[in-house]
C-alpha cells in the first residue's frame, strides 16, 4: 500500500535555518514550485528569485502567478489546507520585495545572462538554476549566451541545475568540479570542497533510478542481462499549444504539434544520466524512450529487464520482484520510494509528496524461458570449444521482469528532492 502518513499535503519541515539565501534563477515549473517548497519548509531565511525581465504590470502579477496553480491550486492551500488566507503580502514594487509564508522574497527583473545577475551583493546565495537554459558544465563564464559558470562569477557560493548536464563539445570531458546527484541513490558521492556545479538530473532520470537500484542491488548487475524504458510523460513548456512552423534547421516536426490532442513521440536523455547516477548501468544495455501525452503531470515509467535466472523450476516470478520493491521501499529508500498495491491512475499521484517513485505493484509481470546461442556464432571464441559440425547450442533460462511506476514529475518527485538535494548541500557550505 501507498504509505498514506505521506500521502497528504506538504507539511512545513522544523530545521535549523541556513545562514544564507538561496538564489532561484528562473520562474517556470521547476522555479515557481522551489519557491513553493521552500516557502514551506522555511529552511532558508530569504529567496532571491531571478525572472531577468519585466512581467506584466508589475510585482502584483508576479504574485499572483506565485500564488496560484493551475495543476496544484492555491499556495495557501498546499501550505496550509483550505481555512487559509492569503499567504502573499507586504508588495514593495520599488525593492520587488514580498513575503510568501512569511519569508522574504526579493524579485529581480533585469539580468538574464548568469555572469550579470549581482548574486554577490546579495550575500553570495547557493543558487538553483532552473532555467534548463545553462547545462553545459565547460562553458565559460563569459559565454555569449550565457552559462551556468556565469553564476560562480556573479558570487554564487554553488550553482545546482534543475536538469542534466549537457557538454556541447563532445569530446570534452566533464569537468572536476562538476557531478550529477540524485537524493537517496549517490547524493553520498559530493565533495564539498572539489563539487561547485551540481546537477540534479531530471525527473525521468529521479524515477527511474529508484526503480533499477533495487534491482541491482539484489540481483548484481553481472545478472541483468538488458533493459529498456519507456517514459510515457505528461506535457512540458517546450511543446506547442497549437501547430506552428518549424523553426528553421529544426530535425524534430512533432515537437512543433499541437500537445492537447496529441500523443507525441520524442526522445530522452535518462540513459546517459542514469549512467552517471548509476555507473553499474555502463555495463548493461539500456535503451531508453519517451511519449508525450496531453496531461499536465504525472508521468508513468514502464522498466522491460532481462535477468539471468538458475532454472525454469524456481524461476523469478512477480512475487520475488514486488518483494524487493517492497523491502526497498521499508528500509533504505523509504524516504523516496513507495510501493503500492492500489490500481492507480495519473492523478491519484499528483502532489505526493516526497515520492521519487510509486511502484504499481498490481502490474509487475514475468516471463521465463530459454534464451538458446550458438556458440559457433560468437565473436571471438576459442575455437577449440567448439567441434566443426557439431552443434552447440547453449541454453540459458533467462526472466523478462516488467515493472511500472508512477512520478510526479513536477512539484511531488522532482521538486521535493530537488528541495533535499538543495538543502543538503547548503548543509555543508
């Protein structure tokens, strides 16, 4: 069952606060709902939050996009149930000054590029970039265009992305400094003292991780022979509200149709990120795939792995496989893995909070069989082993386990661990 003490609504978190703000640059999905966990957790003394250019009429309509929802509601609402007020005041449209939950809030309209927004003068925040605009970890401070280097210039003390890195010279090597974490799987990897760019990977790459690690860690990579996944994944910022033109050069035409009436066939990169996540995956054929469909979020994973089994008499079944997510999910991933024994749908997981991962145990299936090679046809095998004429044939019994889960992947996977990933890292500054 669905753990349902977390099911609720987001619940303001006591902690010791940091002794610094925090920086968000960027007010789209991933900028506005941080601002929204934040606000809550009141971790942080003061926000910072960069837009880089004027909105509508001024500050009041800021607020108003802050504080309501299309998808989630009200902020009062998710901060403190129904019998609440308003929870934006104190408007100062000459500071771009509010409170949101009682914190300070300082708006900036002016700078897009990183190396110009003045972070220093602000008291050298860690800052979120959730623009998905600056991923390239070797880009240099002076960028054009602008990149996520830019930030430590402008004083930033780190600098987390709120999606994967993506170097555009691909000889380049990551850089040192550089790592890619996600809370709960490898956050134990970050070095305080070498680490400055920080990616949190993505939302796909999140729920994704917390279904393989349990497999891995029970079965052994050397046992799992291939995998795919398929992502069927609620619409994003970046598709069209209607059919449009291409813009010129552009490879990709269904990236420019209509994301209301349509299924959308599109890639994505959680393959490679999950490597870095994961570095047992180099070993393992993955392939990974995404389909857009018209809802707003919650987003669904559907894990096709291949395992070397003993025997067909006692052969994995979905008892074995439910069984380890089930363990998983009541010991060391219990902050973020869930298992559940409910037939869900879509907007049953919407919100949940601190849930990279709902595993719909209900539709975990197994296959097993024998996988039969000719040992005559592979590659560079002593040939002493194998007699000409004489067939040899090996016959390895081999179980195809599918197992689906569920993520939210705006504000209750990604932006929750996010807001973890965040606070841990200011924990050590």
């Amino acid at each position: 069952m669905v753990n349902q003490s977390q099911a609720g609504k987001a619940k303001p978190q006591r902690e010791d606060r940091a002794p610094f703000k925090l920086g968000i640059n960027g007010l789209g999905r991933i900028g506005k709902l941080s601002l929204w966990h934040h606000a809550a957790r009141g971790y942080f003394p003061e926000l910072v939050v960069n837009i880089g250019r004027e909105v509508g009429q001024g500050l009041e309509d800021i607020a108003s996009y802050i504080e309501r929802d299309s998808t989630y509601g009200y902020l009062g609402q998710y901060l403190h149930g129904q019998k609440t007020s308003r929870v934006i005041e104190e408007l100062n449209e000459e500071h771009g000054s509010m409170r949101v939950n009682g914190m300070p809030v300082t708006i900036l309209r002016k700078d897009r590029n990183p190396r110009d927004i003045p972070w220093k003068n602000l008291g050298d925040p860690l800052v979120v970039d959730t623009t998905g605009k600056f991923l390239d970890p070797t880009a240099p401070p002076d960028s054009k265009n602008g990149s996520i280097q830019g930030h430590l210039e402008a004083g930033a003390k780190k600098v987390i992305a709120s999606a994967p890195f993506k170097i555009k010279e691909k000889s380049v090597p990551m850089p040192a400094d550089a790592v890619t974490m996600v809370m709960g799987i490898n956050d134990d990897v970050y070095q305080p003292t070498k680490h400055r760019m920080i990616s949190g990977a993505s939302c796909t790459t999140t729920c994704l991780a917390f279904m393989v690690k349990p497999l891995l860690d029970y079965f052994g990579a050397d046992r799992i022979l291939s995998s795919s996944m398929v992502t069927v994944h609620a619409a994003t910022s970046s598709q069209e509200v209607l059919d449009r033109l291409p813009d010129a050069k552009s490879k990709d035409l269904r990236k420019n149709r209509a994301l209301m009436n349509n299924i959308i066939l599109t890639s994505t990169g959680a393959a490679k990120a999950l490597a870095l996540v994961i570095p047992e995956m180099k070993k393992i054929g993955f392939i990974a795939e995404s389909v857009r469909i018209p809802t707003s979020t919650g987003s669904l994973i559907v894990l096709v792995v291949n395992i070397q089994d003993e025997s067909l008499q006692n052969a994995i079944n979905r008892e074995l496989i439910n069984q380890v997510y089930q363990k998983a999910s009541e010991s060391n991933m219990n902050r973020y893995l869930l298992y559940s024994t409910r037939q869900n749908v879509s907007s049953d997981i919407i919100g949940n909070p601190r849930a990279a991962t709902i595993i719909e145990g209900t539709e975990t299936h197994t296959r097993t069989a024998h996988l039969c090679v000719d040992l005559a046809k592979i590659p560079g095998l002593p040939k002493d082993l194998v007699k000409a004429g004489t067939p040899c044939v090996a016959e390895i019994p081999v179980t195809q386990a599918v197992i689906y889960g569920w993520y939210d992947n705006e504000l209750g996977s990604y932006t929750n661990l996010l807001g973890d990933l965040t606070i841990k890292i200011s924990e050590q500054l």
